[in-house]
C-alpha cells in the first residue's frame, strides 16, 4: 500500500485504499453525486476516471472545498506555519487545514501529536521548515540537518540527546541553556517561540514521561512528521487535474437531504456507519461516523430516489431492500502510524440492475 496512489484529503474514514475500486463499480453517468464526500478520495477518484462529465462533492463540514482550494493551488501562504496545541483548540473548528492536517487521525477533535514528543517534534519542524537548528542545538543534538534520513542513521544518538534534555528541563526545571541563548542578540524567532510555548510546568499535564519514553524506541516517532506529509499531500493535490477535469467539479456544503441532484445521475453514498467512532465537525455538528446520525431516515430517503444510488457500509441488513454489489476488504486505519487488520467494506444499490454496471457482475 505504501506506492499505492493517495486520493483527495487526509481525513477519518477516508475511502483513499479503496476510491478506484468504487469508482469501477459506478454505473456511467452525466454525473455524480458525492453526497458524503469528506476528504473527497472518492471525488478525486471519479474526476480522474473520466466516466463522469460533472462530479458534485457535498458534504456538511468544509472539507471538499479544501479540496477544491488544493487542487487549484490556492492554499494560503503560511500553511507549513507551526500549529501549537493551544491554536489547533482555537482553530479546529474554523480553519479545515488546522482541523485536518493538525488533528489525530484526521479525526478533528485531538491534538496531533502527545506532548511527550510535541517539543521534538517543534524542533524538527523548525529545522526542516524554517532551516534553524537552534532548538535542537539547545537539546543537544550535534551535527546534522534535521533532515528524516539524518535522524534515521542517529536515532539513539536523537533519543539519548532527547531523553536527557527532557529530563533537565521539565523534570529538574534546568533552564539555564535556554535562558542563555535567548538573551543572545542571535536568538532566532524558532528558539523564542518554543520558550513560550514549552514553559518547564508543560509535561505536568501530560501523564507518565517514563512510560512514554518507550515509544521513542521506534525510529519513526522521531524522525516522522506526520503534519508535513498531510500539507505536501494537498500540494500534491495541485496541477494533477487538467483544466477540463477542473470545470467539472462543483462543490456544495449542507445536509445530504438538501443537495441538488441533477436529472439522470448517479448518486454515492458514503454516510456515517453503523457501532464506529465518532468525530468530530465544525459545529459540533454528528455527520460521519457520528451517533447522533438517522439510519433509517437516510435508508427511507434513499428508497424514495429514482436515481441509481450506490452505498457505502460494512453491512446493510437485506431487509432494507438494497443489493450487494461488491465486497472486498481494506486495512482499517487507527492511527497515524499504522493500521489495525481489515474491515469488510461492502457497495450495496438501489435501482441497480445488471445492465448498469456493464461488465461487471453481481454477487
């Protein structure tokens, strides 16, 4: 999976594993309608396909119009900005690339990175971003760039540096190096900032050091950014689409049951699952995978549509009235560093016959 192409945002529940193979199993149409589009992995999907001539991404919550903005390249200026805990909890609720690329799991809700590893993880932002090494001079790593491959070949000597500074700083309080090299007319704006964000009372409200210093034993949690690859990702976004693929996405923002359909499309449906978990939305809003969703609401408006509707779930019981189209399995993704086994994903329809899917044939 790790060649495996990367469509639309970073985003909980995202259908990136899988967004070519739902597209495959869409029946041809003037258009499609990502009535539940999220990240926009299946968006992205359709418009590369080329089987649509208009692609509509809605969704309660902003995010396919990040997506639009990704793909035009019209992120704003100081996206790679260093985004503290305090300003994510500020932010989270009206910023989508701060809520997305900022957030655990792209979930939205939590902080990305635990503060055990935060002050690292700054320093490293520091010096790939902003080319200064003064913060992790000031922890006492010697030499080097910061750079992944660097910190890769040093790792222990990274986690030795990393570990005694910790410990001298919000163990022992010892702020003597840092107090020294803020007072030097040479002090770099990187080397200000982390004193007033990382005060040596920081860790207190972290739980137990010792037993998260275990975690540093794997090379990845030092050397990985995980809110760099996450920004890089929407640039990437950027000149992958023709002009003509362009003009053909329309992106709409509001609740699935008020999104215009035009005549003669085809409808997809990713809503929230069944007994998964929540997260959130600006507004506090429960849309994907949240409780607070109506199944049989959404299951009765479906059935009221004359279009061909295709829909996304683990499992939809028969006495719905929809079909199994298609099932296959895809790594299930619980956090930002691996997966945990696989889940079933399952494309059920409604006013879907043989005959629509071409060549493709149902189960």
């Amino acid at each position: 999976m790790t060649n495996q192409k990367r469509y639309g945002l970073p985003y909980q529940g995202s259908k990136n594993f899988i967004a070519e193979w739902v597209v495959e199993h869409m029946p041809a149409a003037p258009t499609l309608v990502d009535l539940f589009a999220g990240g926009c992995a299946v968006t992205h999907a359709a418009l590369e396909s080329g089987k649509f001539k208009k692609v509509f991404a809605n969704d309660i919550t902003d995010a396919p119009r990040l997506f639009e903005q990704a793909v035009k390249g019209e992120l704003p200026a100081d996206a790679k900005r260093w985004i503290s805990r305090e300003e994510f909890r500020q932010l989270k609720n009206t910023d989508p690339i701060v809520r997305l690329c900022w957030s655990f799991g792209g979930r939205g809700s939590s902080y990305l990175y635990g503060r055990h590893i935060e002050p690292w993880k700054y320093a490293m932002h520091a010096a790939r971003v902003e080319g200064d090494l003064s913060v992790l001079r000031m922890m006492g790593v010697a030499g080097g760039d910061g750079s992944r491959l660097w910190v890769v070949h040093h790792h222990e000597d990274c986690k030795r540096a990393y570990t005694a500074w910790r410990k001298s700083y919000f163990v022992e309080g010892d702020t003597s190096a840092i107090d020294a090299l803020c007072s030097s007319p040479s002090a770099t704006p990187a080397l200000l900032r982390f004193r007033h964000l990382f005060p040596t009372d920081y860790m207190q409200e972290g739980g137990n050091l010792d037993k998260r210093l275990e975690r540093l034993q794997h090379p990845q949690h030092l050397q990985h950014l995980q809110h760099l690859e996450n920004l890089q990702r929407l640039q990437r976004l950027q000149c992958q689409e023709s002009t003509e693929r362009l003009d053909s996405l329309r992106v709409v923002q509001g609740d699935y049951r008020k999104c215009p359909i035009p005549k003669g499309a085809v409808i997809y449906c990713d809503p929230p699952y069944k007994d998964t978990t929540a997260y959130q939305t600006p507004g506090h809003h429960p849309t994907k995978k949240g409780s607070g969703f109506d199944h049989a609401a959404f299951f009765s408006w479906v059935r009221s549509r004359r279009e061909k509707v295709i829909i996304s779930e683990y499992y939809i019981d028969p006495a719905e009235g929809f079909t199994l189209i298609a099932e296959r399995k895809k790594p299930r993704i619980m956090n930002s560093n691996g997966t945990d086994g696989y889940a079933t994903e399952r494309l059920y329809g409604w006013n879907i016959k043989p005959s629509d899917l071409n060549s493709l044939f149902l189960l």
